[in-house]
C-alpha cells in the first residue's frame, strides 16, 4: 500500500493487547485516524485508555495486534526513524550535563563543534534554561528536565514530533510559553505533531483535531475539529467564546470518570 491520500499517518482498524500473567488484556481496539501532514493532533482520555500505546506504535516501539499503523503509506516496521518521541519520562543521561544532553542528536548528525555549540545555546534560551548548562539532571526541578527533554527533541529535528504530556509537571507560565513554543515551531517547520495530554484545555487550545477517547479497551469517542486559527495567541485565546465552547463541551465529556480505573 503506498498510498499516501489518507495523510501523513494512518491508524486502520488498530488494537492492541497485551499477555500479561497467562491473561489478555485488550487496550485499545478499531483504532481508525488519519493525521495530515502539519497537523497537530492531540489525543486526550482517562488514563489507561491506549493514548502512550498509539504513540508506541506509530514510533514502531509496539506492534499493533490487529490492522496497521502507516507512516507516509508504508507499514511502520521497527524504528520509525521519521519521528522523534518525548516520553513521559525525560531520558536524559545521568552523567552528561544539561548542554551535552542537548547536544546528543547533534553528535549523532555529526554537526560541526562550533556550529553545534549555537545550536545548544538557541535550544537552551528557547526552553529558558539559560544559566543551567553545567547543571546535572539530577541537581535540578522535574520541570526544568522536561523542558530540557524538549530541546533534545528539537534539537533531533523529527519530521513529526510525538509527545506523551510533555507539558505536564509545569507551571501555568512556562507551560504555556512551551506550548507557544510548538506551535511555532509547527508554523516554521511544518512539523507534524501528536500530543498526549491530560488537560482539556490545551487539549483544544494546541490543536487543530483533538481525538477524545473512552477506556476499556481504548476506542475513539468523538474527533473535535476546533477550527481554531494555525496561528493563534495561546494567552488570549483561553478567554476566546469559540475556545470556551469547546473547552466547556470536552470538559463536560471527560468528567465522568469510571470507577475502575482507580487502582487498575
Ligand atoms: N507493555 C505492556 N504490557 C502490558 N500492559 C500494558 C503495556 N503497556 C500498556 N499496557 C496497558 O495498556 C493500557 C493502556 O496503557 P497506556 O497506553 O499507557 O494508556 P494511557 O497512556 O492512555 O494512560 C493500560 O491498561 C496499561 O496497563
Ligand atoms: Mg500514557
């Protein structure tokens, strides 16, 4: 199949599950989504609905138990070396300082010293990590090594850019100067972007589509176009009526959280 009309990504009738203690677990199942190129799709659900999966698949880390996950029309078989993935957790090496992290996809490119040296001091200005070059991973916040993570992945220059709630562990400010930050990274570069997040509200306020899913297995519930400009003011599109319409609707459609998913 090397057609590519359905867009950059194509999920076709997806599942997933896992054999755990002699048992089958059925985590997400009839996964049908197209993603354009330039897009950015967020996904949004309780937790436990498949969402990390997905993006484990499209990554070619997963294989998907039923149908096929396509990247520009082609079977993901083994690593997806079109996508970059920043993990729930950082990754960050213990034993290379905030800079060298950074530096790490460059080395691998074989960038020129100098010219590699810039590209680190851009990446940690972007991130506002300025001042914490020679700190370790460990010697600073849970917020500081995520946007860190972020300038890695930036600094790897993935065709698309596959995020598992990168955002979550900070504050409002810098959380929305990072989703600032993507969006235009988006518009620059027409990166291709899928985004996990836990919060409605950036899951509309980020995104063109946002695929709202509902547990047990995983299954897509509703895919909201938000036809919200490509280009938009993070800051004041929270006070947006066509923002809090959406944001009110999605709200609405997660509260109901199920019971079992406490402890599960
Ligand atoms: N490698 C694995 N082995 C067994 N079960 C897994 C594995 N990865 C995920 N799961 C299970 O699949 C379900 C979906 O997980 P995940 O994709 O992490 O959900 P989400 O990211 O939406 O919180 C969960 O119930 C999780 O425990
Ligand atoms: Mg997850």
């Amino acid at each position: 199949m090397g057609d590519v009309s359905g867009g950059l990504i194509r999920f076709s009738a997806v599942g997933k599950t896992f054999q755990t203690a002699g048992r089958t677990f059925e985590a997400v199942a009839g996964i049908h989504l197209d993603i354009q190129e330039g897009e950015v799709v967020t996904l949004v659900g309780p937790s436990g609905c498949g969402k990390s999966t997905l993006l484990n698949m499209t990554a070619g880390l997963m294989v998907p138990s039923t149908g096929t996950v396509l990247y520009r029309g082609k079977q993901v078989a083994g690593l997806n070396r079109h996508v970059g993935y920043m993990t729930q957790s950082d990754h960050l090496l213990p034993w290379r300082n905030i800079a060298s992290n950074i530096s790490v996809p460059l080395e691998i490119k074989g960038m020129a010293r100098a010219k590699a040296r810039n590209r680190v001091a851009e990446l940690v200005d972007l991130v506002g990590l300025a001042g914490f070059e020679s700190s370790y991973p460990t010697q600073i916040s849970g917020g500081m090594r995520k946007r860190a993570a972020l300038a890695r992945l930036l600094a790897s220059d993935p065709e698309t850019l596959l995020m598992d709630e990168p955002f979550a562990a900070l504050d409002a400010q810098l959380r929305l100067a990072m989703q600032t930050e993507l969006l235009r990274v988006r518009e620059r570069f027409g990166k291709t972007i899928i985004f996990v997040t836990h919060d409605p509200d950036e899951a509309i306020s980020i995104a063109d589509r946002c695929v709202v899913f509902t547990g047990g297995p995983g299954r897509i519930a509703q895919i909201i176009k938000t036809g919200l400009p490509r280009k938009r003011d993070l800051a004041r599109l929270r006070f947006d009526p066509q923002f809090l319409d959406l944001a009110r609707g999605l709200w609405a459609q997660l509260a109901p959280v199920p019971p079992e998913e406490e402890g599960a």
